[in-house]
C-alpha cells in the first residue's frame, strides 16, 4: 500500500483546515503580516534582482500583498497583476499604484481587484522574472498547495510551454510552511517562499 497516497481528498482536507486558520487571524495579525512581508519578500534576490514582477492582489484571508505590490513598484519593478478570465484563466495588466485599481465581479465568485489599464493578454505572464503565487502552504521540498481553482496551474503550464523559466515564489503565514503537501503529477516546486518572519529557498 502506497504511503501517504497524494490524493485529492487529503488535498481537500488540508485545505479546509488551513482556511479555517486563516479566518481565525484577527485583522490586526493580518495587517501586522503584510507590512513584514512587503520587507520579508524583497531580501529574496530572485526578486530583488527582478525587472518584472507578475504578483496578485490578496483576497480574503491571504497574506496581505498591497504594500509588497507599492513597495516593488517604489524598488522600479513592473508589476503585472492578473485579470480573472471566464474559464479562469488568466490575463495581465500592468500595476499603475492603488489609484489604478478596479473591483471586478465575476459570477460564483468573490469580488476582485484587477487593474484597470489595458489586457496584455495570458501569455504576458511568460516574460516575467518572477511570479509570485497564491497558495495555502509550502513543505520543505518547494511543493505548494493552491486553492483548488486552477487558475494558477494554467499559469504554470504556459510558462513550461514557453520554456520560461522565472522564479516561482509563495506567499504564506509563517505556520503554513508544513511538513508535507499531497501532491499529484501535475503539481510544480516553487523556488522560494516568504512569510512575515522571512524566508526560505528552495533547491531545484
């Protein structure tokens, strides 16, 4: 019997418990943790030394990303935030600031922020030095447990079809680098993660 077996029921069940943790967070623990990750992030020199950043705006319970966003800009980055497709993927546009910022509905969905500047289509995501990933956890081998949607496996898979290889980098809560992820074939190693009390690199 395989130990461990990377199924889509453990995946499930750990995500249940990693959202429920997420919304025991007090609003000041959230803001406490997005201040330090816009400092925590920027000492990784995958993004550092970075001259496009395809990053996200956080949505609910995530690690807060609007200083981060505002702090990579200020470091002369170009941002490209991403804009939610029907089918769910993904499309990018550049970050202008806050100002530029637009909720957008979408139907059986949470409301978004999207930018509001002009689409640079799916594939802009490709020339991008480092994407930042929304994700539930880390385990000590860079694999990363997402949300389920699948929006950002497209991602991952256009950037293979490209062969691009930009640095990939979760964002998380400290306590959210675990132990071990389920995972299953298709599932990619990020090379780092940056949490509020820093951060971790992974070897390829």
């Amino acid at each position: 019997m395989a130990e461990n077996p990377p199924t889509a029921s453990a995946k499930s069940e750990l995500r249940r418990q990693l959202l429920a943790a997420r919304r025991a967070l007090s609003p000041d623990t959230r803001r406490t943790a997005a201040e330090a990750l816009a400092v925590t992030a920027l000492e990784l020199p995958e993004l550092a030394g970075a001259r496009t950043v395809a990053a996200y705006v956080s949505v609910g319970g995530e690690p807060g990303t609007r200083e981060l966003l505002d702090a990579l800009r200020t470091a002369g980055k170009r941002v490209l935030l991403p804009l939610l497709l029907p089918d769910n993927d993904l499309d990018w546009a550049v970050y202008e600031g806050p100002g530029s910022l637009a909720e957008a509905a979408h139907p059986g969905k949470m409301r978004l922020l999207e930018p509001s500047g002009p689409a640079l289509g799916p594939d802009a995501v490709t020339q991008a030095d480092a994407v930042l990933l929304p994700g539930l956890a880390v385990d000590g081998r860079g694999m990363r447990l997402g949300r389920g949607g699948g929006s950002y496996d497209r991602v991952l898979q256009r950037l293979e079809r490209a062969g691009a290889h930009p640095a990939l980098v979760v964002l998380l809560y400290d306590d959210e680098v675990v132990a071990r992820v389920p995972e299953e074939p298709h599932d990619h190693p990020v090379q780092a993660v940056a949490t509020p009390s820093g951060v971790r690199r992974f070897s390829s």
